[in-house]
C-alpha cells in the first residue's frame, strides 16, 4: 500500500538494483523486429505504415542534410510512445515521469543540433541571438534574452513530457483512492466512479503518444533552425 501518493514516482529497487534499466530495455524487447520471411505479419506492417507516416510528417519542413536524422527521431519516437503506453499499466513504472531521465535524452539531442548549426552555418545560426536592425542599445539586452531562450529549451522539453505524464498519473491516482474509499460506505458512487477512471486512462494514453511526438517534434523544429 502506498503511504504516499507520490511514490509511484519513485524508481522501484530490488536488491538494491535500480529497476529502471529493465523498463528502459522492455520496450524494444516488446517491439516486433523485421523478419526474412516474404510476407510479413500484420504487426509488422502496421508498425511500418505507422513509422513511415510519422517520419514523413515529422522530416516533410527538414531538408536533405536534416534527413540523416530519420532513424534517431524515429527510433526516439517509437521508445517513448512504448515506454509511455506501458507505464499505465498496473503495478508499473514509468520511467518518463522522472525528469533526470528526460533531461538525459533532451540535452544531448538539443546540443547535437546545435553543434550541427556552428559546425555547417555558424553565421545564420549566431544570427539567430541578434535580430537585424536591433538598435544598438538593445544588442546586450536581446542577446541575453535569445541566449537564454536558447539555453531553456532542453529543460522545457524535458519539463514538459515530466509535467504531463505525471499530472496524468495524479489524477487516476486520485480518483482511484477515492473509489476504493467510498466503496464501503457509498458503493453506488464508487462503482460510478469507474466511469471517469476509464475516461481518464483513454485520455492519458492520448496524451502518452501526443507528447512522445510533441518532444520529437521540437527536436526536429530545433534541427530544421541549424540545417
């Protein structure tokens, strides 16, 4: 039984093994793989009827030197929807609601993209801390701020998929004590309860695979801004 709310939060131990490695290799252990066979299942077809839509939405602004960066957003991608999917079900955990996890993942991405910009375009990509024809009193002021805003986005990625899943959790959290509370004095309202519950688990695996894409799909915008 929990003692708190906020300890399905907390990365679960055996042994003194932190088992949030095993969760983070799950997902691709889960993940169908391409056989040799001539036809394929209808798994496989439909993960690559997914991935191939996906890819086509997130690399259509890209250009060709943005390309290369298919198989890392994709592969980005279709880890966090599984990781995000698998963590609603009972008795697990989810690795995404940890911000240390996601700020791992968001930081080298968003640095590699920079690196990417000064390395092929380092006039355009400076350019972007300083808007043409700012009045020179405000150069200092401007570039700060753009550096900043720079800076924060690694940490607004990660604080944004953190934020979202765990407000999800909360609430199912919640809702659920409260039927388990009211069972034996009101079992009427706790069996009514079930209603929103289950509304609330369709709309957290809605929100489970939108912000795994919105987190992809920053990544890319940020890498559009330095090819």
């Amino acid at each position: 039984m929990m003692l708190n709310l906020f300890d399905q939060f907390a990365s679960p131990m055996h042994l003194n093994i932190p088992l949030i490695s095993l969760a983070l290799v799950l997902p691709w252990a889960l993940l169908p793989t391409p056989s040799h066979q001539w036809q394929n299942s209808r798994l496989l077809t439909l993960q690559g009827w997914f991935i191939s839509k996906l890819a086509k939405q997130l690399l259509l602004p890209l250009n060709a030197g943005g390309h290369k960066w298919a198989t890392i957003l994709m592969s980005l991608l279709t880890f966090l929807i599984t990781l995000n999917i698998l963590g609603l079900l009972p008795y697990t955990f989810t690795p995404t609601t940890q911000l240390s996890l996601n700020l791992s993942l968001a930081i080298p991405l968003w640095l590699s993209t920079v690196a990417l910009g000064l390395q092929n375009q380092p006039t355009v990509s400076l350019g972007h801390l300083l808007p043409e024809g700012t009045p020179s009193l405000l150069i200092p002021v401007l570039i700060t701020i753009e550096t900043i805003s720079l800076l924060i986005r690694p940490l607004a990625l990660g604080v944004r998929l953190t934020a979202n899943l765990t407000a999800g959790h909360l609430l199912i959290g919640l809702v659920s004590m409260a039927a388990f509370t009211l069972l034996p004095t009101a079992p009427l309202l706790a069996i009514l309860s079930i209603i929103p519950l289950f509304l609330l688990t369709l709309l957290e695996i809605a929100v489970a695979m939108i912000q795994a894409f919105v987190f992809v799909l920053l990544l890319s915008l940020y890498l559009q801004e330095n090819t």
